[in-house]
C-alpha cells in the first residue's frame, strides 16, 4: 500500500529492526509516519540490510541511480507500464495497489483507524474512497444480517 515514493525512497537507515518499523519520511502529505514491517517488506529490509545498500528497494539496473523520484518514473516506464501491456492488463496504475491494500487490510478484519493510520492520512473518509471490496465480503456481509434477522 506504499506509495511509489515512499517504496523506493525508503532507506536502510529508516528501519528499525528491532522495533520491526520503518519510518516513512518522504510522503505525500509530508507528514512522516511509522509502519510496521511484515512479509516482502520485511524481507526486501534485511536482505537491503545484510547487502549494505542504501535504499530498501533498488531494481536490477537502477543501483546508481541517487535521484529517486526520476529513477522511479523511468522504472514505472521501462519496467512496470511494459509488465502491463504484456500481461494484458489496462487501466490500472501502481496507485491501485493501495486500492488493493486498504481492501485486503479491511476484508481481514483490521481496525478502520489501524488503516487510516499506516496509510497515512489525514481524514479518515479516504477509507471509504479506497475501500473496494470483492463480491464474497458482501456476499458474507449479507448473510451476517440475514442470520441476526432470523
């Protein structure tokens, strides 16, 4: 759910293994934040880590390049826009995947305000713009009335 931003600018430095964080200082808003480190994140830091490299996430090709916000752009160009267009898939963005993010996050049962926090907004409405849930959550959502009403 990391903006492209905030995941290729994120740095070694800004992890904090210990406490299993990492600080996002580069955001939209500005305002920084804390948010937890799981799965590939979590990975991607500790092996960065172990490899000594300054920044988290550096795709094959692109570890000389210090200008993150250019080497993002270029990448989504080269790379991730190409990716698309092989696989078939139109209309979506890597902005989407924050879509995907808040989604998984509320569909497993998180607390809304949890979300409202690593996401890093300032007005909690945004979850309801960003919350597109799959057909089974309403499925599972209508039968959890039908049940209370019976």
């Amino acid at each position: 759910g990391l903006r492209t931003q905030e995941l290729f600018g994120l740095t070694v430095a800004d992890c904090d293994f210990a406490a299993g964080t990492a600080s996002l200082r580069r955001t939209k808003t500005g305002r920084s934040r804390k948010i937890p480190m799981i799965g590939p994140l979590l990975e991607a830091a500790l092996k960065a880590s172990l490899e000594q490299r300054t920044y988290v996430v550096n795709p094959k090709g692109y570890d000389k390049w210090n200008a993150r916000k250019v080497m993002t752009e270029h990448w989504k160009d080269s790379v991730f826009r190409p990716a698309l267009r092989g696989a078939r898939i139109e209309d979506f963005r890597f902005h989407d995947f924050r879509h995907v993010a808040v989604s998984n996050m509320i569909e497993n049962g998180a607390e809304q305000m949890a979300v409202v926090d690593i996401m890093g907004w300032k007005d909690p409405r945004y979850l309801a713009r960003y919350t597109n849930l799959r057909m089974a959550s309403l499925v599972k959502a209508m039968g959890t009335g039908l049940a209370a009403a019976q």
